[in-house]
C-alpha cells in the first residue's frame, strides 16, 4: 500500500500512519528500531530497497529525508509506505523544499520517530565531515557512513578517526567482515608461528584496504606494507593479504572478484569464495548491534596512528 500525501506536515503524516494501520492491518509493535537515511532524489529508491531487504532481519520504520534547499516553493511532500512495498517496514519518504529543508532537520523526523526503540542514522552517499554534530545524529544511538561513495575514498577514511564518536560506523569496515574471518581461522591453525610482517594490496577505490591493514597493523602489532594497485592490475576491492611467517607465507588473494585463493605452506591451495557484499548485507549487519563498535573505533584511531603511509603504487615490470 502507497499513500500520497502531498503539501503535507509532520502531524498529518504522523496522523496518516496510524490511518493506514488501523485501515491495512499494519502495526508498530514489533518494530526495533528507526532506520533514518538522508540521500539525495536520483539515489532514494535503491536504499529504500536495500532497507527493505534489511527489514526481514530486523522490522523497522524507515524515514527517507530528500532535501532540495534549491527550490524556491517551501514544502514537504511525503509518502508512506507499507505491506508489500515495504518489506517487514513502514517507509515514510519526506521531500522537503525550499526553507523547509534548510532549517533543523530534527523537527522533520522527531513526530515519527517509534516510542522507546532506537534511531539509526544513515547517510548512503551525502555525508558529513562529522555525523555525531549533525541535528539528525545527535538524536541517534548509531550512525552509518560510508566512505566508498566518497569522490576520494582514501582520503576520507584517513580522516575517519579524527570525527569518531562512539556509535560512528562505516561500510568499509562492514565489508571487511568475511576477510577478518578468513584471516583469524588461518591463524586458529597449526603450526601457529607468530606473523612477522603483512602485506595488503587493494584497488584505489576501495577504503576498505587501508581499515584492513590498520586493523592487522593493530592485532598483530608486526609490520604493515599496504598499497593501492593501478586500475589495470585491479579495479574494486581488496586484492591480497600475505601473512609472512617463518615457516611460510599465508597468502589471501582475489583471482577474480568473488573467488580468492588461500596458499599456506605444505597445503593445497583453497579456492573460498569471497564476494563483494551487497547494501543489504553490510546494512542488515550493522543493525545487529546498537551500541558503539569498540573494535571500529580502535582500529580507526590507535590502529591508524600506528600505520605507516601506503608504499609507492606498483606497476607492471
């Protein structure tokens, strides 16, 4: 079900919601949480998709807040969604115009917040240089950035640490998650010698290289040689990891974007699949936990503090 509602106010769509509930059947009880995103028009439906997704896992509201401060006419339109169009959610999108979206933004989302659950703030792709001093995110118990959207992805997750606050997390970090595994079940195994050195590879365009090395730089305590690879040698992602060690290396490496080989020494060679993970996937895992990743937070500060800078691009002999 879609309801329209155009020209409208946060207590008549306050009012709408309870409408549809009663007329559709829908209910808030069971709702955990409020999911707010603040993107921007031509990127709404595809997060609203992933949040969908997401909401199988954990049924929620999901306030979508479009701001066009250009337009000259002040309003705000909204539309809310529920049943079939909206997962295991309800979807109130709000597109405010003019000075309606340039005065505090909290006043927009505080009259449909759920009583007594949680707020998670997420910003797919307009992010700001610190999301906890935002109107919005000082209201919520996680916020969610995300710095591969970011026209220089590397340099923004270099500042992740400078504007962390407790309840800041990113989805570089998210899509680590199956390579922290891999890597800790390696060195769950026999012959169990410390790592002397590490060697990360990753393209450009992927921050989630520099949080790995940061986070091995940080749990090993040994060595970090990390760099980012010509396009032509790799385009998206993390390419390898190589643990070095005195009784052989331990090499992780992507053969294409969804299979990796693992190499250990007086072993046969693993092919494990280890794709890019989906929107839905890292969303629907940072909504797992409300309090603050103590871990994220480590490693993007003490953990980058004690990385050194990326070695010098290679390239082709």
């Amino acid at each position: 079900m879609i309801v329209d509602l155009p020209d409208t106010t946060v207590s008549k769509i306050s009012r709408a919601l309870v409408n549809v509930r009663e007329e559709g059947g829908a209910v808030a009880l069971g709702r955990v949480l409020t999911l707010i995103i603040l993107t921007r028009e031509g990127a709404m439906e595809e997060v609203i998709e992933a949040a969908n997704d997401a909401s199988r896992e954990h049924p929620m509201r999901v306030i979508v807040l479009v701001i066009n401060e250009d337009d000259t006419d002040s309003r705000l339109d909204a539309q809310i969604r529920v049943g079939g169009d909206a997962g295991a959610s309800e979807v109130v999108t709000l597109h405010a115009f003019g000075e309606a979206g340039s005065s505090n933004l909290e006043s927009l989302v505080t009259g449909l917040l759920l009583p007594d659950a949680p707020v998670v703030v997420w910003w797919p792709n307009k992010t700001p240089d610190s999301p906890s001093t935002t109107s919005i995110g000082r209201i919520a118990q996680r916020r969610i950035t995300d710095a591969a959207t970011k026209s220089d992805p590397s340099a923004w997750v270099a500042h992740l640490g400078a504007n962390h606050a407790d309840g800041d997390t990113d989805l570089a970090w998210t899509r680590l998650t199956h390579w922290r595994e891999q890597l800790a079940a390696v060195l769950d195994q026999p012959p169990y010698d410390a790592v002397t050195a590490v060697e990360v590879r990753g393209a450009s365009t992927s921050p989630s290289t520099a949080l790995l090395a940061a986070w091995l730089r940080l749990k090993l305590d040994v060595p970090v040689d990390w760099r980012y690879l010509p396009e032509d040698q790799w385009h998206d992602g993390i390419k390898s990891v190589r643990l070095i060690r005195d009784s052989g290396d331990v090499l992780l490496e992507r053969s294409s974007p969804a299979i990796a080989c693992l190499t250990q020494p007086g072993q046969p060679m693993h092919d494990l699949v280890l794709p890019r993970r989906t929107l839905r996937e890292c969303l629907a895992e940072e909504l797992r936990r409300l309090d603050p990743d103590v871990l994220y937070g480590r490693v993007i500060t003490e953990g980058w503090a004690l990385l050194d800078p990326p070695a010098t691009t290679e390239t082709h002999a």
